[in-house]
C-alpha cells in the first residue's frame, strides 16, 4: 500500500491533467461552433462540449478509451477481430516484427558479444563501432531500407524486423560483454585450476553470471525493437500496423484514431516488457540469483 | 571478378594489420588505429562488393560517389544540418533536459512524489514516445517547434530517472558528515549531492543526445517545411536519389556523434574524480 498509493495520485494527477487539458485546447473551437449558432456557451456546455468533439486537439480520456473498446473489444465480440479495421489485426502486424527483430537483434547481440569477449582483435575493432553505431541516428534511414528492401524483393515483415534488429542488437551487446566479462579473476583462476577448457568456461561460469546483465539489456532491447516496427511502418504507404494507423490518423486529422493507437502500442510494449521481467525474475530464482 | 578479388585482399590485408596491432601492449595510438583501420576496411570491401557485383546504384550506391555527391551539394546539407540539428534538436535538447533537471530538484524533497514519479517515469521511458510526434506535429505546426516539442517529450523522462537516481548517490555517512559541519540544504545540495550526481546526469544526457536527433528527425516525415533531414530523407529516397540520402546520413551520423563526444568531453572535464573516468594504467 505503501508503493501504490504514490504511484495512483500520480496517475490520478495526470488524467486530471489530460481533462483539463483537454478543455484548454479544445475550447477555441467549441466558441467558434457556438458563435456560429449565434448562442453563448455556459460553463457546463463547454466542459461537455469540449470532453466530446468529433476531431478534438486532445481528445478525452473516455474518449480514447470508448474507441480502443470500438476498435478491439466490440469487434471480437462480433467475431471480427482480425477485421482490417480492428486494432487488434493492426497490434499483431506490429507484434509480429517487433518479435523477429527483437529475436535476431539477440541473437546477433549475443553472437558480436562472444566474439568481444573471446577474440582480441575483434575487441579493438569492433567494440569502438559497436558504440558508434548509436550515436548515428539510424531511424532516420528506415524508410531507406524499406524501400531498398522493397525493390530487391524483400518485403513484408522482414525489412521492419530489420530496423528493428538494428535497434536492438546494441544494449545486448553491451550488456553481455559486460556480463561475460562479470566473473572475477579469482573465479577465473579456480576454473584453470579445476582444469576446465573454454567452452566449459563458458558454459559454466561465463554465461551463468552473465544472465542478470543479458535480462536488463533484453528488456531495453524490446522497447527499442517496438520503437523500430512502428518508425518502419510508417513509409510502407501506411498499409497496416499501430506505425501506419498513426500515420493515417495524421493525414486526415483522426487525433482519437492516433491517440487510441499509441495507447495499444504503449499497452504493447509495457506488456513486452513485463513479460520478460517475469521471465527474468523465473529464471534468477531458479538460479538461486534473485 | 578483378573487383571481387580486390575486396578479398583488402580484407585480409584489413584483418592481418589488426591482428598485429591487438596483439602489441595496447596504446593511445594502437587504439585509435584498430578501429579506423576496421571502418577503412569496411568501406574499401562496400566499394569493390559495389562495383564488382554490378550492384545498381539505385539500391546501394559505391562510397566514392557518395563522397562526390557530398562535396557538391554542401549548401542544401548545410541548411537541413541548421533546421534540424540546430533549431530542431538542439533547442528541444536544451528545453527538455532543462526541465527534467528542474523537475528532479523540485521533487527531491517530496519522497512522496519521488516514490510515485518513478515508477511512472521509468513505465514512460520504456514507452515508444516518438509515436507522440504527429500529434505534436498537428499542435505545433510544420516548422521547427514542434520538432523542438518532440524532442523535449523524448529526452524528458529518461533525464528524470537519471537524475533522480543521482541525487539519491550521495550516502547516509557523507550526508551526516555534512550535518556535522552545520550545512543547509542548499549547501548539502550544492557541494555534496549534485557533484555526487553528476556521472548520472552525464549519463541521462549522453543517451538523450542520441534520442534528440532521431526525435527531430523522425518528426519531419510527419511533415515539415521544404527543408531538413528528415524531409530531405523521405524526398530523395522518393526520387531515388540515394547518394544524397546516403550524404544526408554521413551528415547525421557527423552530427551525432560529435555532440556525443561533446557532452563526453565536458563529462571528462567536471567528473574526473570518478572512477570510470580516471586513466587507467
């Protein structure tokens, strides 16, 4: 009760925001409207008025929320959820990337981060790039890729995943070169003494005391690799996914469309990343390192 | 094929000279040549693998023409480095960093609002924040505010955590220390518990420099006046332009990683006291 109850005045603090918010913004064309019907709006007819406008600046909370429930709930119930219309089908496309680029980014994370830890020379070489690669801003030529993808062949999910992969495969290396290389010298010395070749090493202390570091790195690497399949949807010619609905939204100014998108993509990722934190905590406890 | 076996042998000779180089005791020089050594390498193999395959330079254009392109067309790089860099990213970097410091400061006597902020703070930072950009863009207009305005949204939350993490740095003994010397609050803050914070805030701005040039230029595709990176980007790959898009990402990845080295720099200068930082022997 203690942790939770900062946490909802918080929360509560911010949708009262938002209404109010919403009010501020809104209110210019709620006069505009008034003045055109040539009545003056009392304080209660604005509050309703703003809190319910059909292209708003800031939609209401109720808003955003009864939408969300129009575009997923309502459609499954009528047994239509992977209708072109349904957040849901658009969610799963996203997912769907997000998920093979976040499983190639690891893999390929944790292959750079082997070769780090066990090769001098790739150490020097590599490491250095490793960093610099980030400070690039490589979103920027995602709809490059796409296209270039696109005219080679390769279209469809790959291409994002790609982005996606780019993104991810940084906090895993990092974090797994500093995980690989977490065991002291102490233990190090007791595995040469134990007479324990490389591999045994590896598997044995290596990549056990490694595995805190690799669930942190994985959690980053999700957020980034969601991030990723939605700024590789968006020159795809907003066909389908959360990137292409807010995409559209923008182009015809459907603001209760865009925000009810990023709220499916922000509920996405929290649930990602949940996920692999029950993961993380299985797997340390099974471990006996939690 | 004279190309193909040209990239072969670049390659190898790339990799033999590192191998000597990483297997000397290691120096400022040899670690400053093994990795440039690596990005000549990469870009004399791009050229032969280019040229040698036929490789159309509508899909994937050779080093060398990119570097022409680069050379000719300065002026239009120059302007889009201005709107977007300068005006877009650099203000929001400012502002938003700016805000998340205040911010920080302000609820650190409140652990009422620190234990309830966080947790929020951190939920955020994981979120993809930059599908905030066409909202901003529709409240802000094409120009570079709301470029600036993405950019504060996405550098704000992870400059909180951080810095709310660094004030937290400073231990119980240091700060009983301070209370035997008879220090306020304000002297306590000042000399003991922002210094002790720094190598945390330096870490909040050196990730948020990296989300400030891809926030301002990921919200120009959502639209922008007729210049900028992001523009210039998603025009010319339209046009199949991709030397200049390509020129365009030298200019970003210049861009980035100097105002990265710039916050490391003064990172160096104001936390040489901390470990990280010394010189290692």
């Amino acid at each position: 009760m203690k942790r939770v109850l900062p946490i909802l005045t918080v929360v509560v603090a911010i949708f009262a925001l938002w209404y109010a918010a919403a009010v501020w913004l809104n209110a210019a064309w709620a006069y505009d409207k008034a003045e055109r019907a040539e009545r003056t709006l009392s304080i209660s007819e604005l509050v309703t008025d703003t809190w319910s406008q059909d292209k708003p600046k800031l939609p209401a909370p109720h808003q955003v929320a009864a939408e969300i429930w129009k575009t997923t709930g309502e459609m499954a119930l009528n047994g239509r959820a992977f209708s072109k219309r349904s957040l849901i089908y658009h969610s799963w496309i996203t997912f769907s990337s997000t998920a093979l680029g976040f499983l190639l980014g690891t893999a390929l994370g944790v292959a750079l981060a082997i070769g780090i830890v066990y090769n001098r020379t790739m150490d020097m070489s590599v490491m250095p790039w490793v960093i610099a690669s980030q400070t690039i801003p490589i979103l920027a030529i995602a709809p490059m890729i796409i296209v270039v993808l696109n005219a080679v062949g390769i279209s469809g999910l790959l291409p994002k995943a790609m982005i996606s992969m780019y993104l991810s495969f940084f906090p895993v290396v990092v974090g797994m070169v500093k995980g690989l290389r977490s065991p002291s010298a102490m233990q190090l010395d007791q595995m040469r003494t134990w007479n324990a070749s490389p591999s045994q090493t590896f598997w044995r202390l290596r990549l056990p005391s490694s595995m805190p570091y690799f669930f942190t790195s994985l959690k980053i690497a999700m957020a980034a690799s969601l991030v990723g399949a939605i700024v590789g949807e968006l020159p795809t010619g907003a066909v389908a996914g959360l990137g292409a609905r807010l995409l559209a939204g923008s182009y015809y100014g459907q603001t209760i469309q865009i925000w009810s998108a990023l709220l499916m993509a922000a509920t996405l990722a929290a649930l990602l990343v949940g996920l692999i934190g029950v993961l993380q905590r299985l797997t340390l406890r099974r471990m006996g390192m939690a | 094929m004279a190309w193909l076996a040209a990239g072969l042998l670049f390659w190898a000779l790339g990799w033999w000279i590192n191998h000597l180089l990483a297997h000397r005791p290691r120096t400022t020089a040899t670690r400053l040549a093994v990795p440039i050594i690596f990005g000549l390498t990469v870009i004399a193999i791009w050229e032969c693998l280019v040229r040698g395959l036929g490789i159309s330079p509508v899909l994937l254009p050779p080093p060398s023409q990119i570097a022409a392109r680069f050379a000719t067309s300065t002026a239009i790089l120059w302007e889009d480095f201005v709107q977007t860099a300068l005006k877009g990213a650099l203000t929001g970097y400012i502002i938003g960093c700016g805000a998340a410091f205040l911010t920080a400061i302000a609820i650190d006597r409140s652990p009422f609002l620190q234990r309830g902020l966080l947790p929020v703070g951190n939920f955020v930072a994981a979120l993809p924040i930059i599908g905030m950009a066409p909202i901003l863009v529709m409240w802000f207009g094409f120009d570079w505010q709301s470029k600036a305005a993405v950019v504060v949204v996405m550098v704000f939350f992870p400059m909180l955590v951080n810095t709310v993490q660094g004030l937290a740095e400073a231990d119980a003994m240091q700060r009983d220390l301070m209370r035997t010397y008879a220090a306020g609050y304000m002297t306590t803050l000042l000399k003991l518990r922002l210094p002790a914070a720094m190598p945390f805030i330096f870490n909040g701005l050196k990730i948020a420099t990296t989300l400030a040039l891809i926030g301002a230029i990921v919200a120009e595709f959502f639209g922008s006046p007729v210049k900028g990176m992001g523009f210039r980007i998603s025009t010319s790959v339209g046009q199949l332009a991709l030397d200049l898009v390509w020129a365009e990402i030298v200019v970003a990845a210049l861009a980035g990683s100097g105002f990265y080295g710039l916050v490391a720099l003064i990172e160096r200068r104001i936390t040489f006291w901390h470990p990280s930082q010394r010189s290692r022997i």
